[in-house]
C-alpha cells in the first residue's frame, strides 16, 4: 500500500489492528517521504505513528524512523527552505486579508470595457478577475456560430475532443488518456442528441485554430479586449465546445487569459492564488478540491478559502488574472473562445512543472 494522503496533522486516525507477528508491510522510500512531508506540515509525530500502524508498518520502526526525521540532514535543508517559504505566506495571508476587507471582494464585476490604463490597473495589476459586458458587441461570431453553423461549415473536419471522461475521476489531469479524434459534424450531432454530460468536450487542446481550414472562425472575432496583441491571436488563441454539464475541476493556468462565451452560459468560481497554500496543490497546477463537494475532513483548510461565484453569459468574457483558481461548468451547449494575446508580462513559471507529485 502506498501512503495515504497526508492528513493535515487533525491527529485523528482510528488505532491500527495489529497485524500478526512477520506480516508488518516495509517502511519504504514513500513512507519516509510522507514522514518529512507531514512532519513539514506540523501534523503530531503520534498521529503520523497512528496512521503508519493503522496501515499495517511496524510500530517501533515507525517510532524511530519520526522520530530520527528532524536530525536527517536533508530534512533540516527542507526546513531552512520552508523558512523562506512561511515569509512569503505571511506576506501573502495579509495580502489576502487586506483584497478581503474591501466589501466588493466577494464580488466578480460585471461592467463595459474599461480604458487600457484601467484595465492593466485595475485588473491585470490589481490582480482581480472581472467579466467584460461588451467586447463582442461587433463580432461576427455572436449571429453566426452555432452548433448547427459549425455542422454546415466544418462538419467534414475531424478534430480533437475528449472523450470518456465520467469513467474516470480524474479526467483532467489525465487528459492525454483521453484524446479521440471524430468527424466534428459527428461530434455536433453527439452535443445535441446526448444532454447534459461531462463525458465529451472539445477543450482547448483541440489546436484547431492552428488550421487553415478553421481560419473562418478567427474572421468571426471582432474587436479585443485592451492590452491584446491582434497579431498573436492566431497562435494564442482556443475554441471550446461541448454539452450542459461539461466540468473543468480546480486548476490555475501558468498565463492571464480572456475567455469570450458565444453560446450558452458557464458558472465560473475563483480563488486567489494568494490562498493556493488552503488548496492542497501538490500535482502539478491542480487541486483536489472539488468546490461542489469538498472534503473538510481531508483537506481542513479549504475552510480558509473564499470563493467568488460569477455566471457568464453569452456575448460576456471573463479576464483570468495570473494565477487565479478557477473550477468552470457548463450550464447549456456552449461555445466558447479563449485568448492569451495579452501584451503585458504574462508568465508564470515553476520549476519542474513535470514532478507529479511535488
Ligand atoms: O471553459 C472551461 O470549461 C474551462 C476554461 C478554463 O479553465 C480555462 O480557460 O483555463
């Protein structure tokens, strides 16, 4: 058995039977990294014994190897680096606390495009998403793209999408698994006959604005949001299509990006990346919190965190400022069209993005 997640030090792990004399399972590499990793996190040395014992490791090696951790070389450079790591969470808590005290936090803003100088002050500086009310308000797409205009214009393409996702809980982060090519006229009668799902979805993998033969769909893309670079839209740019129900779990992305709904309506919740630290982000740029159903038990400090709720509908964006969290649905057929063009600094770069588990 490998270790199990790391329980946040709640010290409430139920006592271990004892299994029979011999039959102890090995105190291995994964376990003395669970060792260091809860002990980095404060969680009691008898919690951490209740649960290797619980999960069938012999006590008394267990008690020596907890105890033994704090003199381990290696562990004491983890501790100095967590050091420097809690100064910029406390700097970043009180961050935190002072975007809160303003009564509008809670709320995602709806208005016109601003200025450029009070977009990148407001939002792109300030850090805050928002949802544009009026970007498309000449673009072509809004009366043309449809599921049946995607049929009659590009219905002999095949495309990317992904496919049986409901089979398997993390989906997401397995989405290499679940790349399928199909028909998009195919795919188009699948959407429509198929209801509300989560099954399939034409996500921002697809590429498809790469091809030639999708150019008409950038033609249907009117004026851009301020500080977007037109030139790069071709290259930075996405298309999504997909039922009601279709999910994208809690993530951030490593760019600022806009992402303008043609059709249907998507419910989008954020987080500050200010709170990843209650977010439990050891893969990758993924949480394990599901916002509709999170583990309290599991994971104790998603309590820290506060959520904003905002529906976008057709004809709006939504400006996803660097780092932001973010868990999206759909609530109808939707298409959508995302763009990272931005001509700010745009980057956000981790070391060693492959490390799985980190
Ligand atoms: O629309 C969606 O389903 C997800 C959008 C999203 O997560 C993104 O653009 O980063």
């Amino acid at each position: 058995m490998s270790p199990p997640v790391m329980n946040d030090g709640a010290g409430t792990c139920p006592p271990a039977p004892r299994p029979r004399e011999g039959a102890f399972k090995p105190l291995d590499d994964s376990w003395l990294q669970w060792i260091a990793e809860n002990r980095l996190r404060d969680c009691t040395p008898e919690s951490m014994l209740a649960t290797m014992t619980a999960a069938g490791l012999e006590p008394q090696a267990c008690a020596a190897a907890i105890a033994g951790i704090e003199d381990n070389p290696v562990f004491r450079a983890a501790r100095r680096f967590q050091q420097l790591q809690h100064k910029l969470e406390s700097v970043t808590g009180n961050l935190q606390k002072l975007w809160e005290s303003d009564a509008g936090y809670a709320r995602v803003e709806k208005r016109p495009t601003p200025t450029r100088d009070e977009f990148i002050a407001r939002y792109v500086r300030g850090c805050r998403p928002v949802v544009l009310t009026d970007v498309t308000h000449d673009w072509p797409a809004m009366a043309r793209w449809s599921p049946a205009d995607l049929q009659q214009r590009f219905g002999h393409l095949t495309v990317e999408i992904q496919d049986e996702r409901n089979a398997d809980a993390n989906f997401e982060e397995n989405k290499l698994d679940h790349r399928r090519m199909a028909r998009l006229g195919d795919f188009v009668n699948r959407v429509i006959a198929g209801g509300p799902t989560n099954d399939y979805y034409m996500t921002a993998n697809n590429e498809a604005l790469r091809r030639p033969e999708f150019a008409a769909l950038l033609a249907d893309i009117g004026s851009l949001p301020p500080a977007c670079d037109r030139a790069l839209l071709p290259h930075r740019s996405s298309f999504w299509f997909g039922p009601a129900g279709t999910l994208t779990p809690l993530h951030h992305d490593t760019i600022m990006l806009f992402h303008t709904q043609v059709v249907g309506r998507k419910r989008w919740r954020f987080i500050s990346p200010l709170q990843t630290p209650s977010l439990y982000n050891y893969n990758n740029v993924f949480s394990p919190i599901d916002l509709d159903r999170p583990d309290l038990d599991r994971y104790p400090r998603f309590r820290e965190a506060t959520v904003l709720d905002v529906v976008v509908q057709p004809g709006e964006t939504v400006f996803l400022p660097l780092g932001w969290w973010h868990q999206v649905i759909s609530l109808d057929v939707s298409l959508s069209f995302s763009y990272s063009n931005l001509d700010v600094p745009n980057e956000y770069s981790y070391r060693n993005p492959e490390i799985r588990n980190w």
